[in-house]
C-alpha cells in the first residue's frame, strides 16, 4: 500500500480542517513549499495537494503556488480543488501537476468528464467524497442524492483509472478510517484502483487498510496524524510495506 502525505491550500498557508469546515482550521505552515520537501525528504515520493479556496470558490486559486510545489520537488504530485472546466485541467497539468483530481464536476454527471479521461489516461483521477455513503460537493458544503458507490461504477464505465476516496465523517478526525465504507467502494469497483482517505491516525490503520484484502486499495492519504506528528512518516511506510507510490 502507498502512502501520500496531504497538503491542503487555503490562503496561501498549509492547513487542515476538521470535516471539510473552512470555520475550523488549523495552520500548520506558512511556507507550503517547505512543506512539500520535507515530506519528499522523509520519504514520501507522492504528495497530494488540495486547493481548498479552489474547490470553495469553483476555480482554482492557488494555481502559482501548485507550479512552485512541483517545480521544487522530485516527486510528482496529484492535485484537486474547484476543477470545474477542461481549461483549469491543462493549466494545471501543464504547470506540473502529474494527476488532476476532479470532483464536484464528475459528480454532476460522469458524461462529462469522458474525453479528459480519453484525452489525459492516468493523469485524470476522480475524488469520491461521501458522508453516509452519498456524495458531498462544493468543498463538502451540499451533499447529494447520489450513492458514491453508483457514481464510482458510471466512471468505471467511462474508463476512469483511479478513484479517491474520502469519508467526510471521519476526515481530521484522528477516529481512524471507515474501513466498512472502503471495502464497500473497492468491492464495487475491483478494476478500479482506490485510494483511501479520512481518519488515519496511527500506522495500525494502515494496517487494517492492508488487511482488509481489498488488491484495488493501493494507497491511503494522511494529513493532520503526520502534521501532529511528522517523523512519523517512516512508521507509515514501513506498515504500508516499505512502499510509495
């Protein structure tokens, strides 16, 4: 299993908020660069980067900030938050991202999201964000009608590679993960691979993810118990297996 250190964006400063509520953040840096390097330089060789005034507003905002990350690091990294149309998709691959990360628009309609996954393969990954099992958009601020489970079969259907997977109810939370509802999104998409996040807490979690024998579940994203706790990244890497992306 991979492990992917988070690094979410909100006023150009690193912070982690307590499910998804821009009223309740903690700052960690003020130097997101920094931030990045030290993740690289403890071991990760993937970071997940979240442009949180982005997917509030419904465009990106943070777009020089990501360009700085990447050229500073590497290590690629994936990147999500307000990328509502195919022009925020190229500019932000094309100022370094490896993988853009879509959310609010394929859950509008998985239709609409085919030709960039035609267009750009494994570079395009689909952030599945759900509270009880049905789908959360716009920063987490409206919640659907629509199963997450369901959504993630039509995009399977559209050739979609790489699903992210986030239990809102469990995110910053150090409660640790929803592992029920993993299992659940992996079963139901076994060709699809799934990234786990929300709730880790210690490297045992990582260990449940593992042992939940789910092939598909091929890497966890941690943010606030590594912020909480930076050295221990490695302990994370040595429950994954001593693997990363």
């Amino acid at each position: 299993m991979k492990i992917i250190p988070a690094i979410d964006l909100k006023g150009g400063l690193c912070v982690r908020l307590k499910q998804g509520r821009a009223d309740d953040e903690t700052v960690y840096s003020s130097d997101p660069v920094e931030t990045a390097l030290r993740w690289q330089d403890l071991g990760a060789e993937y970071l997940h980067v979240v442009d949180l005034d982005g997917a509030f507003k419904g465009e990106p905002v943070h777009t020089d900030v990501i360009a700085s990350i990447a050229a500073a690091l590497r290590i690629p990294i994936e990147v999500g938050g307000g990328l509502r149309t195919d022009k925020h998709v190229e500019e932000l691959l094309n100022a370094g991202a490896a993988r853009a990360i879509l959310g609010t628009r394929a859950a509008e309609g998985a239709d609409s999201i085919e030709e960039l996954i035609k267009r750009y393969g494994d570079a395009i990954a689909v952030g599945i964000d759900a509270s009880d099992g049905f789908v959360q958009v716009r920063g987490w601020v409206e919640t659907t009608t629509v199963r997450a489970t369901d959504l993630a079969k039509d995009l399977a259907e559209k050739g979609l590679l790489t699903i992210i997977y986030t239990d809102t109810s469990t995110d910053g939370m150090l409660v640790g993960p929803n592992l029920e509802a993993v299992a659940e999104m992996a079963a139901s998409i076994p060709d699809i691979d799934v990234i786990a996040s929300g709730g880790v807490k210690a490297p045992s979690d990582v260990t449940d993810l593992k042992e939940l024998n789910c092939p598909n579940i091929i890497g966890v994203i941690i943010g606030k118990a590594l912020y909480e706790n930076p050295r221990s990244l490695p302990e994370y890497l040595d429950a994954a297996g001593g693997t990363t992306v």
